[in-house]
C-alpha cells in the first residue's frame, strides 16, 4: 500500500474512532457494539506500529496512556484561573444581584452545577489538543497533558467549524459515582483502605506518573468556560452551547444543569432545585455557580483582587443526620490494618440509607470521646463516604461506657502494633490472623493481579472455613475432586472452571506475580519497575535496602516493606511453593537490566527512528539505568531526537541548554 493511501487510512481511522468514542463516553449514545469499536480500534493500532512516521499524539490510541512523567512541568497561564468567592446563605446571592444591578442594571444570568473536581485548563491549537495545565496558584499551574490525554470525555481533535485558532477551554476533571464506587469496591477486595472522596481521588489521579494506570480510573470532564482573542459569542451561555457542538462534554440544559434566569427568584429557583435533588445526580455537585451571561458586561464589572465581580459560587450545606450508635466493630484489613467502624440504626442521609460509618482509626475515635449508646451525627465525607461527625453529649446516657479502641487484634488476639508515623495499628500476625490471609487470597486471585477465573471473595471465605487452603501457595494444590467433596452444591463444570484458571494464571508475567503477592506500599506501578529493576524474584528476596532505593519509586518506606516481607520465613516459603507450582519469577527476556551506564540521566525521546521504533530506545534506556520522561525541562539529560523532532520541542530543547542526540550518539553510549 502506497504511503499516502496508509496516510488516508489512518486518518479515517482516528476520526471514525473519536466519533464513536464521543458517542459512547460524551452522549452516552453509542451506535456500534463494543466489540466492533475494540477492532478498530486494534486496527488503528496496527497500523501505527507498523508506520511510526505517521505517529501523532492526539491520535486516540493515545487514551490507553503509558507515558511516565517523573516531573510536572510549571506553566504559565494564557489568562489566569480565577477563584470565584463562595456564599453560603441566599442573602449573599441576593447582595451579588444587588451589587451588579447597581452598577450596570437588569442583566441576564446563566447558572450551572459546581463541580466538586480539579480544574483544568486545556490550550487547542488549530483545533487539536497541544497541552493542559491544572489551576496551581491561578497564575500558573502544572502540566499534566500525558494523564489529560486518558480523559475520554475530553476530546483530542475537535469536530465541526468555526472554533478559534488558538483557544483556552475550561473543565472540572472529576470521578461520577458509579466510577468512584468501582474504585473503592476494588480496593476494599484488595485489603486497601477506600479513598476518602472523588475530589481528592481526581486531584491525586491527576498527578500519578504512569498514564495508563489514569487511563485504567476512567476520569471524567465537565466544561464550564472558554477563553480566545476571538469568541464565536458574547453570550457565555452560547460559548458553553459551541463547546459541545465540537466535542466537550458540557452541562446538559436538557436535564437542566445549565439555565437562565434574569431575576434573583430565578437564580434561587434553580439553587433551591439542586439543594433538594442533587443526591439523585450520578456526580458529585456542591453548589451552584451563578454568572452575569453577557461577556461585556463581565469585562464593565471587572475583578476584585481575588475574585470577579460577575460571578458567585452558592455553596450547599453539606446534609447531616442523627441516630444512635449501636455499637463500633473492629475490622481487619488485608495488610492487617485494624480500622474502627460505627454500627449505627439505620437513617437516611443524602439520598441513602445509611448504617455504617467510618471512624477511621483511633485517634479518631479518641477525638469523638464515643460512649455506648450515644446520640451521633452523621455527614458523607465529599457525599460519600459517611462518617462520624460528633456526638450529641447531652443526650448520652449516666453511666455510659467509653469505648476503647482494642490492645489486641479482634480477630485473633495478637497484640496490635502502632508504626511510627503511621495513623492505624496493625496486626503483626499475618500468617494465623483468618481475615488477613482471606483478604490477602482474594488480592491475590484479583483481575489485576492473578486473574483467576472463578474465585471471587465469597469463594475464598469457603474454601477457608473449610481447610482447604490456609495461604496463596494452597490454591495451586486444589483439585476438582476436592472441591467437589464439598457438596454444598458444587459442580463439575465449575470445579473444572477454577481448575482452568489457576493453570491459566501460570502465564501471567513476573511484574504481576510480585503484585499479587500484597507486599505493603508495593502496588501495580512500582512492582512493575521492581520487577524490570530486578529481573528475578531470587535476585529481588537478596537485595539489600539500598539497592532498592536506587529503583525509581522505591522510597525508604518501600524498600523497608519488601526487606520485612522476605524476611519472614513463612512469606519466603510461599514465593519457593508458588515457583514450584510454576508460577513466573523472572521477567520477560531482554526486560531484565543491561547496565548502569545511563544511572542518573534523564530522557526525553522525541521523533522517527531509523534503528530503533520509540517504545524500543525508551526500553534501552531504562534498560541502562536511565529514566524516560514525557516533557522537556531543566532535569533533563538529553534529548533523543530521530526525524520529524516538534520544533516546539527543539525550541525548549535549546533554550534550557538541554544537549540533543540522534540515535548513533545514543547507540554509542550503551555500546
């Protein structure tokens, strides 16, 4: 096929792609099944493996993500990101209506929900995608466009006509519940404390240095702005009403997350809709953020030092229940982490029925001075997570009880431990405490780690209870005979079935092996850097504390965590049973470590390549010790320029003195 017909085709391809894309993730409105979105998408895949010169980064194969940013660059705001003031009664909307009408008149109002998200700012030139920054000081945030790329709502090249040549659109990146949810059950099967809430989950999502585990948290996006030298309106409703007319996201006036009103009865009807059905919202909104509509008459009202004079953010008061603490359970995590949970009579708060709350750990408890019996109040942390707020004291009871958070663990009566620094106690006695060793089975069989088709929690807890497994390693001794002497309903079929998948789980790549093994602090992303740094899990059980903190991402805390791990002789004798059961313990050939020749140097890989495609140089780096960055900056060693480098980057390149290298310089720093 001739280069401009593979051009052509590519390029219907990444446009076919994104259309069904927006269909699915924007409007919620897909038109082809997922398996066919999936084959064009592995086309489009194919295709730019096979022609890297035709690579282009809003391509949306770039969604999955990948890219490492070690450093986030700082970036000076186009226009900066203002903070709106915040009222918390009706009186102070009602003194904004004021204040505006005094200065300018009657005007037309818009309101939107306020998202409850990280904001950023995404700069499209001829209508692609060229960088997004976060909000920082107002002035200068940082960049984050590798992880934004992962953001499906977020479009990589914009649709239709008519948008500016250069252009500023502002958004709240956030998690909607469903998502969040998802997030939080999985943990939770991984012996993980649950994350607090969605907002400071999207803001700690946004600054993780691997793309694809952003890519695997499927964030979402609302726009709510837009900033250009030449507006398609004056109108800022109309400005919203463009960006989804080119592919954003935006707040849906059909189901009236976006409206107008020219009065302050409008504005407080809209206000007083929200504060009563907002529980009913898949996402997270903690107010109402009312704007004078016309542009003009923003730029007359003009900024106060922190805040514009055109707008105000209403927030709601978070909702609050009573009810009676029935007792505090004790529970114990996967990690032996023992976590105080509030057994409550069920009342119904934000839209849920709600019986449990967190209590945290037990300094917690210690500041809520609980008593048996008490009268509690009751919030949902971020809307979600409930938990105990404060006690009713005058209602509490002569003679009540305190309660206590436990010496000894619940579960098997070891005595807890407090690690400096640390807010939880732990069990220490991992091997004989039940909760911990079923938890750490069903981390182990997870989809992302094992993978074993069959085994869910409820099917670790039986075959625990009934003694045929008290470890990992146990599982690879389970027959179908076995399973089937259980009875209890057990078939062949499915006997078979988790049979199959303990097989299947031998394939599974050594990076994933080490992950499954739940070693504390050690998750997805740096057991994968371990795992290459290592090569092997014999090489990995001898390393000494500071060969592991010379691993990227391998702190004094991690590197004291694996240490401890394979100290104990029971964790050493599990890892010997699961290599004899033939499980991976070494990385894949040529993953393992070359040399240390690049220690210390920093990359950035930029171009085409006439010996080397770009995931094979950035392998050869990391291979020799270096590290591969995303984005060019002062820590920058060199960069790695093949044909086609961006000027953009050369220009950077140049201007922090960054040395730049073709490919046969970089050879011959490794030969």
């Amino acid at each position: 096929m001739e280069k401009d017909q593979v051009a052509e085709q590519i390029a219907r391809l990444r446009k076919e792609v994104e259309y069904h894309n927006h269909r699915y993730y924007v409007l919620a409105d897909p038109v082809i099944t997922d398996k066919a979105f999936d084959e064009l998408l592995k086309e489009l895949e194919r295709l730019e493996e096979v022609h890297p010169e035709f690579a282009d980064p809003n391509s949306p194969t770039k969604r999955v993500g990948g890219d490492i940013t070690k450093n986030f660059p700082v970036v000076r705001h186009r226009y900066p990101m203002l903070s709106l003031s915040n009222s918390y009664s009706p009186q102070d909307v009602a003194d904004f209506v004021g204040r505006v009408e005094k200065a300018v008149g009657r005007v037309r109002y818009t309101m939107e929900l306020k998202y409850d998200g990280v904001a950023i700012s995404l700069f499209y030139r001829n209508g692609a995608l060229e960088r997004a920054v976060t909000r920082g000081d107002g002035e200068q945030g940082e960049e984050v466009t590798a992880n934004i790329r992962t953001v499906r709502a977020i479009p990589l090249l914009l649709q239709g006509e008519g948008h500016p040549t250069e252009m500023e659109v502002r958004g709240e990146v956030i998690f909607n519940l469903k998502t969040f949810h998802a997030l939080n059950e999985q943990r939770l099967k991984e012996g993980e404390e649950p994350y607090a809430n969605p907002r400071n989950t999207a803001a700690g999502t946004l600054k993780l240095q691997d793309s694809a585990e952003v890519a695997r948290r499927n964030l979402d996006n609302y726009i709510y702005g837009m900033q250009a030298e030449q507006l398609p309106s004056r109108s800022h409703y109309a400005n919203i009403m463009a960006c989804a007319a080119w592919g954003f996201r935006t707040p849906d006036p059909q189901r009236r997350f976006i409206a107008q009103a020219d009065d302050l009865e409008g504005i407080m009807a809209f206000i007083d809709h929200w504060d009563t059905h907002r529980h009913a919202l898949e996402i997270i909104t903690d107010g109402v953020v009312v704007k004078v509509d016309d542009l003009d008459v923003q730029d007359e009202l003009g900024l106060t030092a922190k805040s514009p004079r055109w707008a105000i953010a209403y927030k709601f008061q978070p909702e609050q229940a009573v009810t009676d603490l029935l007792g505090v359970t004790f529970q114990v995590g996967r990690t032996g982490a023992v976590t105080p949970v509030a057994e409550l009579k069920p009342v119904h708060l934000a839209g849920t029925t709600v019986k449990r709350a967190s209590l945290f750990n037990a300094d917690q408890l210690e500041r809520l001075d609980l008593h048996a019996g008490d009268r509690v109040r009751v919030e949902k942390a971020g809307e979600i997570i409930p938990q105990v707020v404060g006690v009713e004291k005058g209602d509490r009871h002569h003679g009540a009880q305190r309660i206590h958070f436990p010496h000894d663990c619940p579960e098997c009566g070891t005595a807890l431990i407090r690690l400096e620094g640390e807010a939880q106690h732990y069990c220490p006695n991992e091997h004989h405490c039940p909760p911990q060793i079923t938890r750490r089975i069903e981390h182990f069989v997870a989809r992302r780690a094992m993978d074993i088709e069959g085994l869910g929690g409820e099917t670790v807890e039986e075959f625990f209870q009934a003694g045929l497994i008290r470890d990992v390693a146990d599982l690879y001794d389970l027959t179908v005979e076995r399973i089937l002497a259980l009875g209890k309903g057990w078939k062949e079929k499915s006997a078979q079935k988790i049979r199959d998948g303990l097989e299947a789980s031998r394939t599974v790549p050594f990076e994933r092996v080490l992950f499954a093994l739940g070693i504390r602090h050690v998750g997805e992303t740096v057991a994968k850097k371990i795992a290459r740094a290592a090569g092997s899990m014999h090489r990995l059980m001898h390393m000494s504390r500071e060969e592991l903190t010379g691993i990227d991402e391998v702190g004094e805390v991690i590197a004291e965590s694996i240490t401890d791990f394979f100290r104990v002789p029971g964790n050493r004798t599990i890892v010997e049973r699961l290599e004899r059961a033939g499980l991976r313990m070494e990385g894949e050939a040529g993953q393992a470590p070359v040399s240390d020749r690049l220690k210390g140097l920093s990359f950035v890989v930029s171009g085409v390549f006439r010996n080397f495609d770009r995931d094979g140089l950035k392998e050869a780096i990391e291979r020799n010790g270096g590290k591969v960055s995303g984005s060019i900056s002062k820590k920058t060693s060199y960069v790695v320029a093949g044909a086609d480098m961006g000027p953009a980057k050369r220009e950077k390149a140049e201007a922090l003195g960054v040395p730049i290298i073709d490919e046969d310089t970089f050879a011959a720093m490794i030969a």
